[in-house]
C-alpha cells in the first residue's frame, strides 16, 4: 500500500525532509510549471533560479514559500511540539505526513473533485513533464505513481505503514515508529490547529499561482 517501504534508502535521505507532497500540488493551482516546480523543489538548491523558465521559477519559489511558512506557523509548531517526545529530530518529518493526512482525510471541505481524480490527474501531468525534473525527481516520481502516494496517507494505517518504513531507512528514526498514535491521541486538537492553518497558507501562496 505505502511506497515508503520498498523506497529505496538513497532517496529517503533525499527526501525525508519534506513529506507533504499532496499540501504541495494541491496548492499550486492549475498551471503545470508551477506544478512541476513545486514538485521538483527539494531537488533544487540555491538562490538564482534564472536557469528556469519563469512558470518553473514560480513553481520553485512557491516551493520554498510553502516550507517557510509552514515551518515557521504557530499552528504547525504546537503540532510539531506534541511529537517532539515521540520523535524527536524527526518532528518536521512526521508533521509532514500528518498534515498530508489530514488534508487527505478532509479533501471534499478543499476541493470540489474527488481525492483520487485529483491524484491520478497529478500522476499523469508529471510523469509527461518527467524531462524537465532533476534526476532525484525523476527517480523518485515512479514509487509515487506505482504507490500511489497521494491518496495511502487518508488513513491512519498508511500513515502508520509509512513512519515504520522511513524509522527504518534513516539514522536514528526508531523515534517515527508508531508516531501516528500521537495523531490518534489528539486528533481533535490537530484536525483544529490544520483547520486554522490552511486558509492562511492558502491566502499566504495564492501570488505564485
């Protein structure tokens, strides 16, 4: 069901650092630079991104303003805070995939169309845009199409299926295993705190778009 547990261990520590792919498309729109940008943007560093196109740019910036913000929202961090006992350095990471969860889990309250339309559609625009990612990317993008990454993480279980996977495939990441009984336990409060949260990142990035 989940990818992350036959992700091979090189691309875990290329990308354990961001995990809320599905907050990410969501929230570029409808243009596919910004789409491709955003997806790619963990792969691409530094500060001149003039190499880009300007849709692509765009894309990378929104990237970088979605984390920023998010990293840095109170909301997020009294979240990341109930983790820290759990899972320690790796708080962001599962805040991450929590928040994935609960935006999957409530998807009909922010988008019109259906979850699975939504990610299917996203599969198919990347993989035709493939040859414009950065290797990482691309090595990465054919475990989240055939896992089906965007949709696994609805529910508890492929939270929790995710965690076990990553806590075995990145140093010291025992402290993810079974982190997702934190989500359980105060559900009410983060469902609350994402609800607070997200039309203020959406209002937030709604310039990149």
């Amino acid at each position: 069901m989940n990818g992350l547990l036959k992700w091979p261990s090189e691309l875990v520590g290329t990308f354990a650092a961001r995990m809320n792919f599905l907050a990410h498309l969501f929230l570029s729109g409808s243009d596919t630079d910004v789409i491709v940008g955003n997806f790619m943007g963990d792969a691409v560093k530094g500060r001149d991104l003039s190499r880009f196109g300007p849709g692509i740019e765009r894309g990378l910036r929104l990237h970088r303003a979605i984390d920023s913000f998010t990293d840095t929202h109170p909301l997020v961090r009294q979240g990341r805070e109930r983790l820290l006992a759990h899972a320690g350095r790796y708080s962001s990471v599962v805040m991450d995939l929590f928040l994935d969860h609960l935006l999957a889990s409530d998807w009909s309250r922010f988008h019109a169309g259906s979850l699975p339309v939504f990610a299917q559609r996203m599969y198919r625009l990347l993989e035709a845009n493939e040859h414009r990612m950065p290797e990482r990317t691309r090595h990465m993008l054919p475990y989240m199409v055939s896992r089906d990454w965007l949709t696994s993480y609805a529910h508890l279980h492929g939270i929790g299926m995710a965690l076990d996977g990553l806590s075995r495939r990145v140093p010291g990441g025992a402290g993810m295993r079974g982190a997702e009984q934190v989500l359980a336990k105060h559900l009410e409060a983060y469902r609350g705190e994402f609800l607070g949260f997200m039309p203020r990142i959406i209002a937030h990035t709604e310039a990149y778009r």
